[in-house]
C-alpha cells in the first residue's frame, strides 16, 4: 500500500511556514502499516499542481493532498484537482448551508466569495470538517483514490484520522488491519536501555511494532498492534502493554495525551495535597509547568525562585551557614530549601532544585550540570543528585522534568 | 531560476522526524529572489531517490539535496546520485584526512566504515562542512547544478548559506544579485496595522520586499533588498531599515538572532540595576526567560509566583484589605506587588504581573485575559492593562511578554 503526500501553497515553497502536516499525515499512515513513498510541496499554482498530481499517481495508490482549499482567489487547489481529472465543479447545498450557518454563528457577516468552498467536483465523495468552513473531498480515479483536505494543522490532523484513514481502508480493504497504538512517555531512561529492557520479549517477532522517538526532555516509546482481526488485535496490545509496563514501568510518567503536569495536578487535587517550590537554577520553569494546569489554585500556594542567598534566607529561611559551609548548590541547601518552602507556605510539601545550568559557574567538585532536587513531606526530606550535560536552557528544562518526576514519583506512593 | 529541494530519509517518510531543513532552504533561496517550485522528500532507496532526481532535474535548474550523507549502510544518498549520473565514486584525501582527525579530536576510536564519508562522485566538487564529518558536494548535469548537504539542521543550515547559495551564484551569474535583509522583531502590533504604518512609503515599489512571520508571541517583520550592485543593496537597505525604525520603532524589541530577554540583561548589567518579579498568571514564565540568559544572577536577585493571597501578604507586604476592595487582579494589587518585592528584594526595579490566564474565573468587569502589569522603579511605579483573548498556555505567554517589555521600554527611557 504505497501513499503519497501532497502539500499545495506559496507559504510552503517560499519558506514562510514549516509544514507540519506532511509529518502528521506520514505518521498516521506509517501506524496503519501503510507506507509513504512520495511527500512533495508545490506553490499556488495550475501547472505545477497538475504536473505534481500526474507524477505523483504514477507512482503511488492513494494520494492525501492538503492546503489551498480557502475561499480567497489563489486558493486553487479543488479546481486543480477538478481540472486534471477532467471533472466540473458542483456547488453541494449541504455544505454551503453548513458553512453559512457557521458565519452567522461566529456573527461574521456572508460574503459570496465563501461560497466557492461549497464546490467539489462531480462525483466526489464530502470529508466532513468539523473544525471549520473548507470541507475535504475524495475523487477515485480507476483503482486509486485521491483525498483532498484543508492545510490548517488542526483541521487536517482531525480529518486525516477521521476522514482520510477510514477512505483508504475501505478503498482498500486488503490493506485495512485492526490498529492500535499508545505512546509511553518516558524520562530518564536512554534508547540503548530501552532496547535492552525489552529484548528478552522479542516483541517484533511478536507483531508488535516498536518506535522509539526522543521528545526532549521525554523520550516517546510508541507500540503499534496491527491485526486482520480486532479481537487478536486487541489482545496482542493488551500483551504489549502488559509487557512495557512490567519493564519500563518507573520510567513511564504520562501516556498518550497525557502531561507530567497534568498527571501531578490530577493525583494532587485527588488527594488534597498542596505544593510550593523553591527554584535555583530552573528559574521559575516548575512553577510555570505546575501553573499551566487549570484549576491550579487548588494546589499551588507559591513559588519562590531564590536566585541570590538573601533570597534563600528571606523567602526559605536557609541560613547563612549552611550556604558558606556546603555551598549554594548543595545537598544540605536543597534540603533547607524545601524544608523551608514548606514551612513558610504552609502546604503539605515543599519541591526544591539548586544546581549550575551554566555555561560557567562549574568546579571539578561541582561541574557543570551539578543539580540537588528536594522533596519536603511531613514524614521525611528526598533528595536526589544529577549531573546535566546539555546547554543552559535544556539544563533548565531537565532539571525541571526530574524535580517534577520526584513529586510524582512520591504521589504515587514509589519512593518513601 | 527554478530551484527544487530533496530530502532523503525513511524517517521524513515514516513520520518521524519533521522535516525542517526544506522550509529553511526554501527561506534561504527566497532572499535570494529565487524560486522554489518542487520540495520533495523520499526514503532512503535507490529506486525512489533516482526517480525523484530525473523528475526534479526536468523541472528545475538547481536541486538541493539533504540527507543520507552518514556513514551507516541505509545511508546511500551519495551513491544514489553518482549512480544516477553514471559517475563513479572516488575518495577524497584531503576530506578523509579530515574525518580522521575529528575523530581523535573526539577521542573516539575510528572504524573502517567512516571511510565512507569521504567518498565523492568524480568531478564533484567539495562543500566543505565546519560543523561535522559530512561534507557535501555539488556536481553539474549540463547547465544544470545538483548540491548535496547533510540533513543534521545546524550542518544543513550552515552548508546552504555557506555552500550552496555561493555556488549557484556562480552557476547562474544572471540570477546573483546582492541581497541584504534583516528581520525586526515585534510586539503588540498586528499584520494590519504594519501594514498601514509602512503603506505610505511603497516599500514595494522602491525594490524593498516585506514579509511578516507571525511567531508567537512575536512579529518578524523582514526586509529584504536584491539588488545588482552591492553599493545599490547596501544604500536601500539602509534606506528600507531607517523607515521600518522610524514607522515601527516602538514596537521593534530586538533585531535578527537579539532577544527580548537578552536584551533586557544588557541594558542592566551596562546600567548596574537589579530586578526582581513577583508573578501570579505567569506562574514563573517572566523569572525564567530573564534566568535564561548566562550571568543572569548578576541583575536578578528573585522571583516570587504569589498564587494564593497569602503569599501576597507574606512575600509582597500587599495588604488584604486592597485585596479584599479591589480583588487579586486589579491595577491596586499589581502596582502593590512591584512596589512589594522591590522593597523586599532591595533591587532597583520590581516587575509584576497579576491576571486571569483562563480558562475559567472571568466575569463581565474582568473578563477571562484580564491582566495589569506594573513596573515599580525608584522614582514612580508604572501600570498596564491588557486583555488577552487566548488559550490558558499563550495568555501565560502573552503576558510574560508585555511584562518584559514594559521593563524593555523603561530601560531604554521610552516610559518615564
């Protein structure tokens, strides 16, 4: 089952936009079993179009086309499309009702020109779009099918699971299996030991399809079940599941659509637990992931980035001392850090990180990278140690990602 | 002069990676005034690839090709394309010389199989890479130029501005003209508005291209002058940047690789101030870009993310009674804040912001994106007052920037 991807706009070709949908489209085709050959990008034009459409039918069956189906003139991509196949554009009074009431919903006044995204050619079959006004459509041509959709990511995304995918399969029934997929999101764990904490499963003998995609600071495995059967189909990817989580289980922070945040936010409220932090080095990024939660007033009370000592003293009570004797960037001063956010604010615990994001500040005791992340709870202080080796802001970022696995790790009850 | 772009890669094709080095060529090309009519991307396969180069090259007069330039088996991409020009493959000393020496560099052992990087098409000629072992090469087909460059974005980067674009000057004289262009970065001023500030210059008609790149939060205004003498380039260009300072100064916070942030530090550390923030909706976004930058403990001393009202009182001195009259969002509770913590802090400069980042809490006096924002100094405490009509994510991101660039405006005297 060969695919080939079509992206249509001067945007594209004159470098204005980065095409994203070329990689969604090739993705979702890629867990279907399906494989892309042919991804290609011309402007807004006739010639270049037709040219592009003949070329790319040569060589592949099914052919997803996306971009240009907007209602201002050099939106030209359906009567291209009409014009190649040799077919005349009908108006479908559905759409084009669809399409008005949804002007007069946005309270946006009708201009005629909109009606040019109710015309498809004769004969296509609608792709419903639920997200806006330009509907997708297919057209077969003897064996092959070419599907037509909008070039907004949000909207193309929608209709490539919902429209495009389920036109292929029943266009080509042979090549139609039963999939599914998680996505497993990880952190602190390298391909190499993912690989190696699996191999004793022989998952690819198995039929289960393994990818492995970093997503910085995360690291993605995703599992892909593809049967001619949903019942085998669903069993094998219950096993598969089964089997990652039992090996990779204390690395797995979220799943799917799920975010760290998200997930901490959702065990927090679930269990009446407040947090405050106290920030070093990450500069108020724990704060800011714990803050873009909604509804995270429930939870969060504050934030303090205590960048100079006074900070520490004032705002943490992490006396003068410790900070001489140990270091601003120390065990002990990430303890009392935590300890004394928590205390301060009032809230059940109390998350901490001091370290040296660089690109200077390192010491052959302390280099570069060197990061103390604290936990406060009314029972007991963690602490953990790590040694960063990116650059300033991914030192940031990392440091912020193992801080916020430390609160999850504690909420669900995996370190005490 | 038609220009088409390759990329090479069962993971472009597979969906795995996003393929961004053809919207950063296609950019780079059109500076140039050059067009850019084909972008396609296949896996790593002789059989794909040499079709794809026989379309492409019947289409165009130069092609760029990235990709498969490693030295692993499924890297074929020079041999795909000597094969395809009936070229055979000769080792180039200097290069491998070259390769050797970067690994000991390195310290890493070499093997046989990098050998493989330094083999070329015979009669190619050398894209010398500075940043990798990869160098890429560019072989004429008649009056035709095929170059060839890694796929890594920074290598891929630096060969196109570098290697690529002086090559085709040279191939087609009649298409290389002196091209100047800069990019201003905006805030707070939409499309349209650009628009009407620079309509009465006719940019256009002077030979002066303008584009405008929305990326969020920021507008990228770029100019861009091509001309056939240098001296012409220069004069406009310097003509198209002093209208775009004069029609859009206020808006413009940093020029081409400058950011806001960064530019913030300079200005402190050059005036020996020091600031601190005390931030609600932000939730530690404004803390965090101004710690983004090395050295930044020199000009800040702390950041507090007040959630709850009582770390307001505690952190911030904000009296509940203010609270309680005027609400947590309200011009009185942010000029309190910044006057708060720069009291606390002993900095020069406190910056707050206090607003309701959604997706909940709005109501018909302070609707959902309600956010004031004040600057306190020594001499006077300043005061906005924004609405912002996004996500939860991007009001958080909005309001960090206007934040930022209150503080911008005052260091460079704008408010007072």
């Amino acid at each position: 089952m060969n695919i080939g991807i079509l992206t249509i706009g001067n945007e594209i070709t004159g470098g204005r936009i980065q095409d994203t949908n070329s990689a969604m489209i090739a993705r979702a085709m890629h867990r279907q079993g399906w494989i892309v050959t042919r991804m290609m990008s011309v402007g807004d034009n006739y010639d270049d179009i037709h040219d592009a459409l003949a070329y790319l039918l040569s060589h592949v069956e099914a052919l997803i086309i996306t971009g240009g189906l907007g209602p201002t003139a050099d939106d030209i991509t359906t009567e291209a499309v009409a014009k190649a196949f040799g077919l005349e554009l009908l108006r479908d009074e559905a759409v084009l009702a669809r399409i008005k009431d949804l002007f007069a919903k946005r309270g946006l006044p009708w201009t005629e020109n909109n009606a040019k995204q109710a015309l498809f050619p004769k004969g296509a079959k609608i792709i419903e779009n639920p997200l806006g006004t330009a509907a997708g459509f297919a057209v077969y041509k003897g064996k092959k099918v070419v599907m037509v959709i909008p070039g907004v990511p949000r909207e193309a995304e929608k209709l490539t699971l919902d429209g495009v995918i389920p036109i292929i399969r029943e266009a080509f029934p042979d090549a139609a299996l039963h999939v599914k997929s998680r996505t497993f999101r990880l952190f602190g764990i390298a391909e190499s030991a993912v690989d190696e904490a699996l191999s004793a499963d022989h998952l690819g003998e198995r039929g289960i399809g393994v990818g492995f995609y970093p997503h910085f600071p995360e690291n993605h495995l995703v599992i892909t079940v593809r049967e001619a059967s949903e019942e085998k189909a669903q069993t094998l990817f219950a096993e598969a599941c089964k089997i990652v989580e039992m090996r990779l289980g204390r690395y797995i922070f979220a799943k799917d659509d799920e975010s760290l945040a998200g997930n901490i936010a959702r065990l927090l409220i679930e269990r009446s637990l407040s947090v405050s932090t106290a920030e070093s080095c990450t500069g108020g990024l724990i704060a800011d992931s714990l803050t873009d939660i909604p509804g995270s007033s429930e939870y969060f009370e504050r934030g303090v980035v205590s960048y100079s000592n006074e900070a520490k003293k004032a705002l943490l009570n992490v006396p003068d001392n410790v900070i001489a004797e140990h270091g601003a960037v120390s065990e002990e001063t990430a303890r009392l850090m935590a300890e004394g956010i928590r205390e301060m604010s009032k809230t059940d615990l109390g998350l901490s990180v001091t370290g040296i994001a660089g690109p200077s500040g390192g010491s052959d005791e302390k280099p570069l990278g060197t990061t103390y992340i604290a936990l406060a709870a009314r029972e007991k202080t963690f602490c953990s140690h790590y040694t960063f080796r990116w650059n300033r802001r991914w030192n940031k970022i990392a440091a912020s990602q193992a801080a916020l696995l430390m609160l999850w790790r504690y909420l669900k009850g995996e370190i005490e």
